[in-house]
C-alpha cells in the first residue's frame, strides 16, 4: 500500500486490501479524511484512489484490481497550458456495490447501493440503487433480480 498523506484516510474495520493500492491525497490539507473506506471492505491489487476532494467507499462493496477513482480534471481551456485547475466533484460508493476489474469512476459519481459495474467500464454518472451498467461511457445493461 502506497499514500501521499496518512492522515487523509480512513480504513473501517475488517477489510481486505491487496497489495500495490495507491491513496493519492492531492488536496488541500484537512484534519478529516478525504478518502473513507467503509467496513468489510475488499480493495484489489493496483487500484488507485487519485482525490483532490474526497471519496466515500460504502460498507460490504467490493472492488476489483486495478480500478481507479478520479475526482479531478484538468484545466483545458484554449490559449491557456493544459494542466492543473480542472473541476472536481466528489465521488461516493454507498453499501454493497461492486466493481469488476479495471473499472475508472471519474468525478461526481454516485454508486447507489446494490449497484454493480462490469469489468473495464468507465463511469462519467451516477448510477442508481441494484442496477448493472458496463462499457465505455458506461450505461445500464441490466437489473439485480
């Protein structure tokens, strides 16, 4: 596990994480966590979580290798240097949500509980409680039964 700022995160009780998880804390400095994992909680190899505001990772969810969670863009506005300064928009994953590997949730994203997103999606909105979304942007291809 690699972290930019320890203070910034906060892991709940009984969660199982493997190894080569990056917490990238990019903010500006708070005594709260910005990044906040619920209890018994299974974080895959290689994620990365890359927050400059913050991320909420709900209780019971899953989430596979290598997924990344982006609050953050990039300034892009013509005439000016492609950098810093971009949006942000929190991220949260409410109880009982799972992600298959390779999934990329970008800025402002809710995932209602229940939800479950397939391997390799990207996520640009909100998905509601016990729906199944995949692809790229990802949209809804399904319903928990």
């Amino acid at each position: 596990m690699h972290y930019t700022w320890p203070h910034q995160i906060s892991i709940g009780s009984n969660c199982r994480l493997e190894h080569n998880i990056y917490f990238h804390f990019d903010g500006v400095w708070s005594e709260s966590p910005s990044i906040s994992i619920g209890d018994n909680v299974f974080v895959g190899c290689s994620c990365e979580f890359n927050i400059t505001k913050n991320i909420k990772v709900g209780s019971d969810s899953l989430i596979a290798s290598g997924c990344k969670f982006i609050d953050h863009d990039h300034g892009f506005a013509l005439g000016k240097q492609i950098g810093p300064g971009g949006e942000e928009a929190s991220i949260t994953l409410e109880k009982n949500v799972w992600l298959g590997c390779n999934v990329v949730v970008l800025k402002g994203v809710t995932i209602e509980s229940g939800a479950i997103v397939a391997a390799g999606a990207v996520v640009t909105k909100s998905i509601p409680s016990n729906e199944i979304w995949g692809g790229v942007p990802a949209k809804k291809i399904g319903e928990r039964e």
